[in-house]
C-alpha cells in the first residue's frame, strides 16, 4: 500500500505564499466547508465515504497533472486516505497535517502606505482574525494582534520597525489575544482600552486619548455595543480601526457574555456608537479585526471606505427597531467563547495546542 505523505501548514503556506502552483482538494462535507475553507480549494463531499475505506467518491474527480495536490480534511486524519488513493493515481499528493484545525494558524499580509504612516494588515487566513502593525519612521504599533509574538516581531524586523505600543480594540470571544505575550516579547507598552474587564498590568486607553508613533497618531474612539469597552483607534484621518464594532458589511452582535437584558442594553448602545462612526469622513478606510470570509493569498487588504459601509448598512435612525432588527438575527456562539474570554480577561494563555479553543471560524458579526 502507498504511503501518505504529509504538508506541515507552513509549507503550504509558504507555496501559496510565493504562488506556486498547488491544488487543495478538499474532502470534508459539505455543511464543514460552508463553515470555512481555503480559498481556491476544490471540494468533494467524500468524507463519509473514506472514513468507510470507499475511494470512489475521489475517482471522477479531474485534478491537474504535474501539480502537487493536498488533500484536507478537518483534523488531517480521513484526508490521509485521500492523499493515498491520488498517490496510487500518480499523482504527487500530500495530507494536510492537522487539517482545517491546523490551517487555522495559517497567516498572510497585505500593505497600504499613507502619507506619513504604513499599515500591514496580518490576516489569520484560516480563522479570519485581523490584526494590524502601524508604522512612522521606524516606530511601530500593532493592534489586536491574534498570531504567536514571534510572527510580528518578524515582520517588524523586516521592515526595520520597532514595536513601541500593542493594543486590543476590546476583549475578544473567538480567539485568544497574544497582545500581552507579544507586549512582554517586544518590551512595549500594552494598552487597553477603559471600562477596566482585565486583571493584569497595562495602560489605559479612554475616549479621545491619543498614542503618537514616529510622526503619525492614533486616537481612540469609545464604541460600546459589541462589548461596553469596545474601542475604535483612528490612524492619521486615513484608517479607521473598529475591531468588532463594524465591519465592511455588517455590525458587531451585542449578545456574547450578556443576558437578554444586557444584549438590548447593548445593542442600543451600539446604535449611538454607529451613528458616531458614520459621522466621521466618509473617505476613511474601515478596517475591522475579522472577515466572515477566508482571506485569499492576493496582497489585497479587507476593508472599505466607511461611506460605502454606512450605505450598506443603512442604519435605522430608531434605536428601539435597530436593536429589535439585531437581535432577531443572532448567528451561533463562537465555540468556546466563555473560555477563551475568561483567558483573556485573566492576560493567561493556556498550555498546549490553541486551536483546540480556537478551531471554527469567527462568529462576531451580525449582518
């Protein structure tokens, strides 16, 4: 019998990032993939089937020769017996290792100058977190950073930045925030934004505070709703940061960590803080800190200019109709979201894999 061989997801990674020619197949069902999958990815419902030893569900399916194949699956277990089968096929193929849950630390960057400043938008493509290094001269600031510290302090050094300040525009339900790691890594100064949630050491950002790097500046704008300390940070008038506040199509949900009562309260809330956003230059690109959407390998950065998102979002001048719209359309809790906000609340990042808390795609917007 073939043997499989397995792609560790930084190879793969690495292929897509220089754009080499690779075709992912992958074997997960149907629902799974609806979920969250890699972007260019083939699929072939034929999970079932494998698991069962049945191959004939991959038989019909027309893969370019001379071009490696990987096959996934969620856990990198089933998509091993993919791999054989194409193997046996002639093709050169691989199991991812670890799968969709794996992939979920998968990253990729986008870039944009402005005129005194540079932005790297660092996209967790797998999980659809966002985060963000800012940078004038040589001093940099990242925001809701998501990924192990050692990534930016990469990206920093080879762009010749230095990271001064790390931020959170709130605390996060679906992932688990590195900005303290990375702030102890680095020695920089970590600050979070006020009404205080967390136990730990820092520095705090209140409403029209601003942080200034190299010759740029970031202020902060209080936006409660998606959480009471919820924060935007607006970048030289040219970028808008609002974490899970607003996003290119849709607003931050009210409800996580609150009960019926508490949601409303929020959601109203919310309302005043959209009202306050769409005040602002419509010129202003809107950077959010998720995408309900896998982030493809294309350099291009996730985001809008906030007047073509307040047409999209058209806010009902009623707070009372806009809260009753929002919580009538409550998507599924993130998986794992008390424990994950518990962490970080506590700044503790808990032993071994993070994806066992962190596997699934992100739940925080409300369309």
């Amino acid at each position: 019998m073939t043997r499989a061989k397995g792609m560790e997801v930084e190879v793969l990674r690495d292929l897509l990032e220089r754009g080499n020619d690779v075709t992912i197949l992958d074997v997960r069902p149907a629902d799974e993939r609806a979920e969250w999958f890699i972007t260019g990815s083939v699929h072939r419902d034929a999970y079932d089937a494998l698991r069962a030893g049945d191959v004939s569900p991959l038989s019909g399916v027309s893969l370019p020769r001379n071009v490696p194949v990987v096959a996934v699956c969620a856990m990198g277990r089933t998509s091993v017996v993919a791999a054989r089968h194409l193997a046996e096929r002639g093709f050169e193929a691989y199991s991812l290792t670890g799968g969709m849950k794996a992939w979920s630390l998968a990253w990729n960057t986008a870039e944009l100058t402005a005129d005194q400043a540079s932005l790297a938008q660092v996209r967790r493509t797998g999980k659809g977190c966002l985060s963000y290094m800012l940078a004038s001269g040589a001093e940099a600031v990242v925001v809701d950073a998501s990924l192990e510290p050692e990534i930016y302090l990469r990206l920093a050094e080879a762009r010749g930045w230095v990271i001064r300040h790390v931020l959170d525009t709130h605390i996060h339900a679906d992932h688990l925030s590195r900005s303290r790691g990375l702030a102890d890594l680095a020695r920089a100064s970590l600050w979070l934004p006020e009404p205080q949630r967390v136990r730990f050491e820092h520095r705090r950002l209140r409403d029209g505070d601003e942080l200034s790097f190299g010759r740029s500046s970031l202020r902060a704008i209080h936006t409660p709703g998606h959480t009471l300390e919820s924060t935007c940070y607006l970048v030289d008038e040219a970028w808008l940061l609002t974490g899970d506040t607003l996003f290119p199509a849709s607003v931050g949900r009210p409800d996580l960590e609150a009960n019926a009562d508490e949601a409303r309260r929020r959601a109203l809330l919310l309302h005043g803080s959209l009202r306050r956003i769409f005040g602002l230059d419509p010129g202003l690109l809107v950077l959010a800190s998720h995408t309900g959407h896998p982030v493809a390998f294309d350099k291009r950065v996730v985001g809008e200019v906030l007047g073509a998102v307040r047409d999209t979002i058209q806010l009902s001048s009623d707070a009372d109709e806009f809260a009753e719209r929002v919580l009538q359309r409550i998507p599924p809790t993130p998986p794992n979201h008390h424990a994950i906000v518990a962490h970080n609340e506590a700044g503790e990042f808990p032993a071994g894999d993070p994806t066992d808390l962190e596997a699934g795609a992100n739940r925080c917007a409300i369309s």
